[in-house]
C-alpha cells in the first residue's frame, strides 16, 4: 500500500459511506479508470486536496459525482485485481438456469422442491454420500445430503402430480474432475402416465431450444445404439441380458482391459464400456444408449426381452442424463434396495437406512412413469464448449 493511499484511508477517507445521491456512475476501478473515465486528477470529495490517481488501485469501488469529485464507497483491501471478468460468464450461468425453468413451464410442468436434509440419501452402491448429525436438545437424528431427489420427487407422483420437475443442488462424497464437484446441479423431471419415448423427445427438444437461446450449434444429429450393438460392434462379442459375470471377465482379457479392480458383475461390465465403447461414436452427435443388462435397472422396469428400460444420453463426450422407465412395483423395488445396500456393505462405504416413506408410498400406488436426471453443468458445459466444470463454481 503507497503512503499516500495508507495516509488517505487511515486518516481521511470517510469509512463504507451509504450510496450517495446524485452519483453520475459507479463500479470499480481498472488501470485508474471507471468505463471511460480517466480518474488520475478527480479528488476525493472528503478530501479535495487529494488526488484520486495517487490512491487507487485497481478493484476499489467508487462512485462518480458531479464537478471531477469522486467518492471511494469500499477500497479492495486483497492483492487480488478486479474480477469483473467473474460475473458476465456467471450471469450467463444463471440465465441458462432461468430458461431452463421457462422450458418446462411452456411444456406445463410443475416445478417442486424436495428436501436438502433427507433420512435416505439413496441406495446407488457405488456413490459416497455426506452424513449430518441433527442435535435438538439431547435428541439426535441422523441426516445426509441427496444425491438425487429422485426418492422424493416420486412420492409426489404417488400424491397426484402428473408433470414435475427440480433443479436442486445434490451432494456425492469423494468426487472431483474436471467434470464433477462433490456439489453439482441435477436437473430431474418426471412424466406419469408416460414411458421413455417422451422423456427422449424432451431432451432433445431441451437442447435444441438451449442451444438456440445461446447461440451455439445444436447436435448435428440423433443417433441412438443399444448396448447390444455396441457390443457387437466395438468388442465383437454378443452381448445378452443373461451374460455373465465370467464371460464378461474373459472377454476383458480377450481385449486387454484391466479388470484387476473388478469384483462383480458391474465392475466387468463398467470397465469394458468406459475403455472400448463410451465415447467411440461422433462426439458432434446427441447419443442415445438403450437396453442396459437387467443387473444395471436401477430403479428402471426390465423388459419383456430381458434388459433394463433405461438410457444414457451423451453430447460432446459428455454423460449428460440417465433415465429410467420408471420401476413401480413396491416388492421388486423393495428387493433391489436391499441388494444395493448388501453392495455398499461389501464395498465399505457407509451403511444407510431405506426410506420407508418411499416404500409405503410405494404402497399406495405409483402410477407408471418416466423421468430423466440431468446434470447441469454438464449440459452447460456441452452447450457453452467449457472443459473443466471448476469454472462454473469461480470463488474468492
């Protein structure tokens, strides 16, 4: 800090005043100008024997009064320059957020939220969830942060909704790339009554619609494959619901992947898809895959021909969203979860307790459904062409 700066903010400068009436402009100070304003000769009104040029510095926020007086509203104590560059790539996140709820209020869903503390954050084996500790008095209650509000926005499909949709903060433990945070952004929405062919012309209307908001080129086609023929295609191998955890294994070996890390049949699977299929199609392409093993359902029904009804969808090598036909019947989906808890237990992650209300809302009645989880950043990210999701969260 010069001396002059020192001496004008310890002894003269009238400290964080109130917004001044009259002001012509304000903003923050860069290379001694506001906009077009050069500062160097305006002085400080609480102080005209003072020359603002000798006292700024780049961030300081100012206000611009009438007869080259200045007032100085909050100095940037940091050594941190002016972020100005920060907001309009943020505003233009927050935009994006707008129009995707006006999407769905021109398509007559309803917006919901669900619950940030909830008892159950999901059965997902392989996700790591964050854990609270609620303390009123000497009763305690644990909690934990979702990973989806999936569980919650189908228990108001049971109540009577018919067309919802969130956009909700949502929390996976020990997760961090270039292309996830430990906290990201889901977008889900939920069609009753409805099966997956509306959920697939949703978000292809949802990006076409996005990308024209933004300017930007919209996927130059739709393809979609079924995990079967992609098999077929990229592993020659014939690939069906009643593969094996075995096969699987000696067809990694057959084509080299490493499986070392594997100890199920979703390892196998998993680890043959991410190193010789997923992303093998034009990254320029909307890509759907369908038709996922029957041990990949989920929360997903498995069809008549034995495989998942479920499907993924890519853009720019980018897992975009994962939906479901959705699962309705309360015993089968009762049974997976256990099985998805067993799982977690085998691979040491913490133990979580079923969301009962789930299951008797279950009970009652979910009537048949789709719905689609979306991320997004991710779908920003495909959109604006960003490669590291870090940028979306800038901070101090």
């Amino acid at each position: 800090m010069s001396k002059t700066r020192d001496q004008y903010l310890q002894n003269d400068w009238t400290q964080y005043p109130e917004m001044p009436r009259g002001a012509l402009r304000w903003g923050r100070v860069e290379q001694t100008r506001l906009g077009v304003q050069n500062l160097t000769e305006w002085k400080f009104k609480d102080h005209q024997t003072t020359k603002a040029g000798d006292v700024l510095i780049d961030g300081d926020l100012v206000a611009i009064m009438g007869g080259s007086q200045l007032i100085l509203l909050a100095p940037n104590l940091t050594s941190r320059g002016v972020r100005s560059e920060a907001w309009p790539e943020q505003k233009k996140w927050f935009e994006f957020l707008t129009n995707l709820r006006k999407f769905f209020g021109e398509k007559r869903f309803q917006e919901v939220k669900t619950p940030t503390l909830v008892t159950c954050p999901g059965t997902e084996p392989s996700l790591d969830v964050f854990e609270t500790m609620c303390e009123i008095g000497s009763a305690k209650q644990k909690f934990y942060l979702p990973t989806s509000p999936e569980l919650n926005l189908k228990k108001i499909l049971v109540e009577g909704a018919e067309r919802i949709f969130e956009i909700a903060a949502v929390f996976r433990n020990g997760e961090k790339t270039e292309r996830h945070e430990p906290e990201f952004t889901m977008l889900e929405w939920y069609r009753a009554f409805a099966n997956l062919s509306a959920i697939k012309m949703d978000i292809i209307e949802l990006i076409e619609q996005m990308a024209d908001q933004m300017k930007v080129d919209r996927p130059l086609e739709v393809l979609t494959f079924t995990m079967p023929d992609l098999f077929k295609k990229y592993c020659n191998f014939d690939f069906k619901p009643t593969t094996t955890a075995a096969e699987l294994k000696q067809l990694a070996e057959k084509l080299n992947v490493d499986v070392k890390s594997a100890n199920s049949i979703d390892d196998y699977f998993y680890l043959i898809f991410m190193d010789k299929i997923e992303n093998q199609w034009p990254q320029d392409r909307l890509v759907f895959v369908e038709k996922y093993p029957p041990y990949q359902a989920a929360l997903a029904r498995v069809g008549a021909d034995g495989w998942a009804e479920r499907f993924e969808v890519y853009w720019k090598g980018l897992e975009l969203g994962n939906a479901f036909h959705e699962l309705n019947n309360p015993n089968l989906q009762k049974s997976r979860a256990i099985e998805d808890l067993e799982k977690k237990k085998a691979l040491g992650k913490k133990a979580i307790e079923l969301d009962e209300k789930f299951f008797a809302a279950l009970d009652y009645g979910l009537p048949p459904s789709a719905g689609i989880a979306v991320g997004v950043e991710r779908l920003y990210m495909a959109l604006a062409n960003i490669k590291d999701i870090k940028s979306l969260k800038k901070t101090f």
